[in-house]
C-alpha cells in the first residue's frame, strides 16, 4: 500500500482508546460510512491491544453505516 492511501485510509477510520474503550469512528459521512477494508484493520488494532476492554463504534454525520461500499466490491 502506498504511503498516500494509506494515510487517506487512516483518516476514514478514526480509532482511539479511551479508559479500556476502544472507539472506532467511520469517517465517511459524504459516503453515509460505507464498509471499506479500513475498518477490518481498526477492528484487529483494537483486538490486540491488550488496554482495551469494550468497543464502541460509531459513524460521524448523520449516518452510522450504509454498508458494504460498493466501490470496494468492484
């Protein structure tokens, strides 16, 4: 992967840990947070970080998730 896309990836998928939460935020709201391969790499950082007790996943905007993106199924 390049180092452009995966910067622009990271930014479509917001993790943080907050107090033993893991918070995943979808950060495609002009896309309604369609599913792309970003958040499997979110999901598996939260997995094995070993401070991390729950997950919260959330979408920003008004949508919290559309899907499967079609583009990523193509």
């Amino acid at each position: 992967m390049t180092e452009n896309k995966e910067a622009a990836e990271k930014k479509l998928i917001l993790v943080e840990v907050r107090e033993g939460v893991g918070i995943i935020s979808l950060n495609r709201p002009k896309r309604h947070n369609a599913e792309n391969d970003a958040m499997g790499e979110a999901f598996r950082r939260v997995n094995h970080d070993p401070s991390v007790l729950a997950v919260l996943l959330r979408g920003e905007g008004p949508s919290f998730c559309s899907g499967k993106s079609l583009a990523a199924v193509r």
